[in-house]
C-alpha cells in the first residue's frame, strides 16, 4: 500500500472512532441530564450495538496490519502520526490479547455486577456483592497477565490507568502522604473548629445557576464552546476541542457543593478545550491520563477556588447573588469555611486536606486484593480498620464504607490513585507557575488567564501527544510528593493555628 | 441459508439501523437544544461519519439478497416479518435505483442548498437562491423517474411522502378546499374581528413551563417516557415506543404559542409512545407517514385544543398559572381568542381555518414546478399572485412569501400536501370517534383517555404496519374532504356569527 493511502485510512479509522466515541457520549449525556426515567432499555439496545460496531473497528487484523506497515516505516511519518500509531497498536495489542470469549464474559460480568452493587449499597450488604467482586477480582488478575506479563499484576494494572506508575512509585508517594499527613489531621482534629454553619443556609437553585454562570465567566469558559447541564453525579464530557459539557447538581443547603463541582468540572474542560486543533478527531484529542486530569480539576477547585486571593476577589460578585444569605459574612469567615477540614467516611464529599487519605485507604487495599494477600471477605474489616487509623472516624455500616464507590463494581482497580497523583502534580505544578507568572497577583484581580495560559501552554496543548509521565515532568519536574504534603501542611496549619510545618 | 438464521440477520440489521437512528437523533436533539452555540463543526464532522455507516448498512448487495431470500419464502414469514421485508426491500430498491455519484452529488447539493437558502431568506434575496432552486427542482425532476418511471415525476415524489396519494387525489382534495374555504374566509374578513389582546400580556417562561407540565398530564404523556425540551422551532422527537422528547419555545408574548405547540407536539408523541411492544427496534416502530402524523397533532392541538369544551374544562387552571394575565378573562373570551382568523403570511403561524390555503399555495406552485409548466424564475410573481387571490393578502417581500420554507432547500417537494391531508384525516377521524364514543362529553371533564384510547386503538398502535392509505381508511372510511370542509365551516360560522354553512 502506498504510504499516502495508508495515512488516509489511518485518518479515516480515527474519524469513525471520534464518530462512535461522540455517539455514545451523547446518549450518555442525555441519560444522565435530560432523558425521561423510564428509558433505560431503548437506550442499552442502542448502546450495545454502537459498543460492538466501536469495537470492530479497532480489533480487525486489517487494522493490526495498517499500523504494522506504518510502523515500518515510522522514520518517514510526522510526530503526530507516528504517536498515533503507537497509542493505536498499544489498543491494538491489548484488545487482541484478551481472549474474546473472556472479554464477552467479562462485560457481561460488569454488567450485572453494577446492578448488584447499587443493590448491596443500598441495602448496605457487603455479603451480596461479595461473589461479584471476588469474580472481578479474579478476571483482573488475569487480565493484568494480559496486559503485561513482566510486571507484577496490580503494577499492569496501575499502568492501564497512568501509565509509567507502578507501586514503587506509589509506595514512595501514598509513604509521604501517611507520614506527613495523617499527624496533622489528628492534630487539627484538637483544634478549634471552623463554622461554616452559613454555608448551609437556603440557596435557591436559580440563583446557584446563575452564580455558576459567573464562575464560569471568571475561569474564561467561552460559552460557545461549553455548556452546564445538571446530574446526579457532576462530571465533565467532551466531544472535541470546541465542544465541552460541564455538570453539577445543586443543593440547596449547600451552596459550596455546587461552587467546588463547577469549578473541579470547569478545570477538565479548560483541559479538553485546550488542545492543539491538529490533534482533533484522532486519538489523541483528548487529556492523557486521569492522572493529568484531576491535576486539572483539582489545581481548578483547590489550589486557586479554595485560596484566599480567589475567595477574597469573588467573595463581593458572591455575596450579590446571595444577599440575604451572606449579608453578614466576611470574605475570611468564606475563606475559612470552604477550607474546613474535617475527616469523613466518603471520599467525594472529603476536603482538600483528608482527601488523599481516602485514597491512600483504596490503595492499600486493592494492592492487597491483587497481589493475592487480601481475600474479599476481609475487605470491610481492613477498609473499617484503615479509617480508624488514618482518618479517626467509625465506619457504621459498609453502604458508607467499603461499598461507596462505584469503581470496583465497573471492574476498575488501579484507578483510585490517579485521584491524589493528580492533586500532588498541582502542587508542584503551582511552584514551578510561582517561578515564572504572579500568579497570585493576578488571581487576586479575578483574572485567572495568566495562570490558564500556563497550563494551557504546559499541559493542555499537547492533549494525548506525550506520555502522561512526560507531561508531568515537563510541568512539575521530578516528582516530589513533599512539594504537595509541605503545601498542605502550610495552609492548614496557618488555617487551623497550628505551630508552623 | 437457514430461514431461522435470515430471520435472526433481518432482525440484527433492523437493530444497527436503530441503533444508527438513536445515536444521530441524539446529536440532533442535542444539537438545537442544550449544546454550546458554535459546534457545528465537530459534529459535522461525526454525523457525516455515522450517515455513511447508516447508509452503508441497506446499500449492501448481501442486504439484497438476503430480502429477497426471505421475500421468496413469504408465505412462511409472521405477518410482521412480511411487512418489515417488504419495507425495507422498498427502501433498498430506492436507494440502489440511484446512482451513487448522483446521490452525492444531490448530498452536496442540499447541504450548500441550506445556506444559501438561509442567506437568501435573511436578506429576502430570491435572486440569491434562484440557480440553488433550479438544481434542486432538476434533480428531483430526474430522481422522481429514478423512483417510479411509471408515474408522472411529481406523483412518484407525492408517493414518497405520503404513499398512496397522487395528484387526481390532492386535485380532488384541494379543489374542495378552495371552493368551500376561499368564500369563508372572504367572510370572516368583513365580520367584527375577535379582541385577542390578553394572550400577548407578559407571560413568564417559568409560568408557561408549568403549565407545559400541566398540559402533558391533562394529555395522559407519561413523564417517565416522554420530556419536554426547549428549542427554535419546536418538534418531536422518538427513540422508541418508551422515549419520546418533545420541545416547545416560549415566548412572553404569547401565551398560546407554547400552549398549542406543547398540544400539537404532544399528539405527535402520543402517536409514537402507543406504537406497538412487538414493532421497536424494527422498521416499522414509527407513524407511518408525515400525513398520518399530521392528523395526530394537528388533532390534539386544532379538534380538541381548540374545542370549546377542552378550553371550558382548562381554563380555570389556566387562570390559576396566571391570576394576573387572566384574571379579568372569561373562558368563553379565551375560546374566542384562541381561534381567531386572520389571514396572513407565515405558514406556520397561521389559525386553523386558514391554515389549509397556505398549503394549497405551496401544492399548485410544486406541481408545476416539478411537470415543466413554471420556471422558477417565475415563483415569486405566482406566489404573491395566489396569496392575494386566496387569503386577500399583499406580499411585501420574498422574506415574508416564497422563502419563508426551509422545505425546498432540503430537497422536499411533495411533502407539503401532508400537512393538509393530516388535518382533513382528523375531521373525517372526529367523525368516526363521535359515532362510537363520548368525545365532547369526556373532554368537558378533562378527560381525555377515551379520545386517546380510540386513536390508540384505530392508528396508533399500528406504527407502519399497515400502507398510509390503509391506516387512513381504518380510522377514517372513505377519504371525503368535505366532512373536514364541513367541520370548518359549521366551527367558524358559529365563532363568526356567519349565516349557517
């Protein structure tokens, strides 16, 4: 074949899977915002179907030759096309080394087994899921051997997720988090707690809409290019670079769910809606890595939303929306609230600070379940054990423990350490964006693109173009998790008192 | 091949396309309803892709054959099988019969078609659109031959849209309508004129959206299968016989606007939701033509939505959603109001009465459009000409005249007569329904489960089961225009004070 058409049908098969890839995420977004109840089964004959056709496309040999002859020739292709092909044989390789026998099995396996999850959270009955889980812990470390059977098997698994991670890797880094942080937890445990009682007044949801629309216009959200719709579980969707949906979903008791869910939200979509044009409709139009996503959101949410130039410079605009409610709070009483700390049993209503505990906690835990040295029945006594010790808090019943996250059930292990992987790169991504823009200057005027324009230029444009380790390292440098914990450990005991780091 | 396994390929082809529906009829809902504004390009991009897969599922010489395999064995097919074989036999024959660079070429066309089409309207510059017409008007000229080379060109494009129907039909038809229509409506023009001024008060968005709400549940849609979304022009939309969305737009101007299209729209999506279990995911689970569909909504919004009764039995909820804007308003002023006639120049804006003659226009300027006797060079002139002659109003510019219709920009000539035909189906439907249920009865107490039982059960349920022309006799008997002519005349007599009929 001549290298022209080739790069024609390599271009072709990356359109039809932007194509699939954009179809299901519209029903997806639809399901979960506007559609009616009831539409459950229209919808997963439809999803079904496009998910087999979707998977045809990748898991053909015609396709395995395709990258084969271009990879031959890899020295004559651009860089773009050439990672192309890398990130496409890498899918490539690994759709065709589960065998499709086990690959149906386990998708019927996920399947089912989300049904019985919600079922046993409800019910809070760990003993329901039990079976289920132990399946899906058995078909990961299979397939872990599928997926690379020179490491060890959570460390392939961990490499699915943020590849170039494995638990060396994340030993040194959760070791530095349980060091350093769990004794300042205790001890801000002992000090006088913040009131954040007004945070939890009547604000009505018209007025959040409409707050969140200022949010959006202080992060520089072009509008035409982004929407807010509401959902159950706030995320972020995008169809291409010109194209992002955000969420959230209004409480009205609790006008700091929705202000932190719109700008965690807002801070994946400034990722997606800054990556380069020529990236488009290929696979590497998208973030890299969860890893590099939450650094993201949660540079977005934490680092500026909860410091105190952003919530001094906004707290005015905020208090317009909210006159009744915050006619009698001052911007640090604001500052002071939405930084409260105080340990908890879920990890997504979890601050800042005890955040990576929770983490940390899942960690250890699906280390243990797939390296062999933890059995499934034990899962709730260690989860239960884990959060006396590192966040002091009882777990009453396995619905607010070891059932609460959705994960498991959808066969993920090896997914949870992105969340704090991504809120340690913030921080060091922070020191390096000190060192070159004021950030805190121009933060404090409410003009945030100084700091947009850093990201955008370290890490947004590039989309999937480099590996995430390399994105990290060419925004962080060399990870030092200290960078993050002595980032915390500053703000929380200046918050809470505490005598220095 | 075995019949059991044909049977199984019939029903997984029926499925992809399904499935290929539901993923661009997301796009496209989402698309006008809650997507950010300027994102055409990337889902052009995606539904492009789709089409072509949707495309290349039917236009498959395998497809053919296996049809015809199973065509050959009729006898031995279920009722529902044979209907489905024959249908989509008919859709492949279509679509082989015209060549593929034709195809594209008129795919090409009516994209570029749209623009210049919405250019032209913006700037009431028919000249502009003038050559786009004339290539739209040759091609459907030759693709009528292309359909059915044993009709005149522009029956074989009237059986395109509504089977069965041909021009000695709608001549028929439409000769009733101008003989018994025009004269009435010269009438009404001389009488005293109904005051409406109270429906273009201030009606607040949040109002109207409740009562949106409130108008669904009066029409038995169950909101756990059906929602109500917002958008320029409003329309329908259905997945399958449990996902039905329809979409309004409210205008604080007027009150009835929404009202009637929320009606109207909401006996397009009664049609859809009543379709039987056994024909989803087939090619038969929807109305079966745009004239049938027509004469659901246009049943709900005109014969029951503009009923006295109807009007009698909602209007003190009515008064309820808006104490200040109805307070001083009786129902009978509302009845008035809500079916004032005022000849005009806007198609879709026009009342009941004179709806029919905008239609009728459009029908005579088509037939010779498409059978070489007028040039379309020549359209203004015989529009602004018919417009005078039938609804006694001046046409100040081609804006507000013969480009006001995206229809013939898409490539659509023949679909217009639908529109009428639907609404002539309804009073012949009526009829029927009067004769066997207690249809003003059951509406005065705001019930209107038998009327919908009835259409349940007379057309609905059928989805494309049976030919157009046979759903039309079920429901209707004979096809005889004066029975709609008939129902006119005695409403508008009485509304007018007119001498009898």
């Amino acid at each position: 074949m001549e290298l022209k058409e080739a790069l024609q049908q390599l271009a072709l098969l990356q359109k039809k899977m932007y194509a699939y890839n954009t179809a299901t995420s519209a029903l997806y977004l639809d399901s979960v915002t506007v559609a009616p109840a009831d539409t459950a089964e229209g919808r997963g004959v439809a999803m079904g179907i496009l998910a087999g056709e979707q998977q045809k496309l990748l898991a053909n040999p015609e396709v395995g030759a395709l990258l084969d002859a271009l990879d031959a020739r890899k020295e004559e292709l651009e860089e773009t096309v050439r990672r192309q092909v890398e990130e496409l044989q890498r899918s490539y390789r690994q759709l065709s080394r589960i065998p499709a026998d086990e690959y149906m099995e386990y998708a019927i396996l996920t399947n089912e087994a989300s049904d019985v999850w919600h079922k046993a959270k409800e019910t809070s009955d760990f003993e329901l899921f039990r079976p289920v889980l132990e399946k899906l812990v058995a078909f990961n470390r299979k397939f872990a051997v599928y997926y690379d059977d020179s490491r060890k098997p959570y460390d392939a698994l961990l490499n699915e997720y943020e590849r170039g991670t494995d638990m060396e890797y994340l030993d040194q880094f959760f070791g530095v988090i349980r060091e350093r942080l769990v004794p300042l937890i205790h001890a801000i445990k002992e000090a006088p707690q913040i009131d954040d009682s007004f945070l939890h007044r009547h604000y009505p949801a018209e007025a959040q809409r409409r707050f969140s629309d200022y949010l959006m216009e202080v992060m520089g959200l072009d509008r035409r290019h982004c929407t807010i719709g509401e959902t159950e579980h706030p995320f972020t969707l995008e169809f291409n670079n010109k194209d992002v949906r955000i969420t959230t979903n209004y409480k009205e008791d609790n006008v700091a769910d929705s202000m932190y869910s719109v700008i965690h939200e807002g801070g994946h979509a400034k990722y997606e809606l800054g990556v380069r044009d020529d990236l488009q409709y290929t696979c590497l139009s998208s973030g890299v890595s969860m890893g590099v996503h939450e650094s993201q959101s949660r540079f977005y949410e934490n680092i500026i939303g909860r410091s105190r130039p952003f919530v001094e410079t906004i707290f005015p605009k905020m208090q317009e929306f909210f006159p009744e409610q915050l006619g009698d709070v001052t911007a640090e009483q604001m500052y002071l609230a939405v930084n409260r700390v105080e340990p908890s049993l879920i990890r997504t209503e979890a601050d800042e600070l005890t955040y990576s505990l929770h983490v940390l906690i899942r960690y250890e835990i699906e280390k243990q379940l797939i390296g062999g040295t933890l059995e499934v029945k034990d899962v709730p006594e260690v989860w239960n054990r884990l959060y006396r010790e590192y966040l002091g808090v009882e777990v009453p019943d396995d619905k607010h423990g070891c059932l609460q996250d959705s994960h498991w059930s959808g066969g993920a292990f090896g997914y949870f350490p992105s969340y704090a992987l991504g809120s340690a790169y913030g921080a060091q991504m922070l020191k390096n964006m000190e060192q070159e823009i004021d950030v805190w200057g121009t933060v404090a005027l409410g003009d945030l693109s100084a700091v947009s324009g850093w990201l955008k230029e370290k890490v947004h444009q590039y989309g999937s173009m480099m590996e995430p380790a390399d994105v990290v390292k060419h925004a962080c440098g060399a990870f030092d998790p200290t960078v993050y914990t002595d980032y915390l450990t500053k703000k929380y005991s200046e918050i809470y008192g505490l005598s220095g780091k």
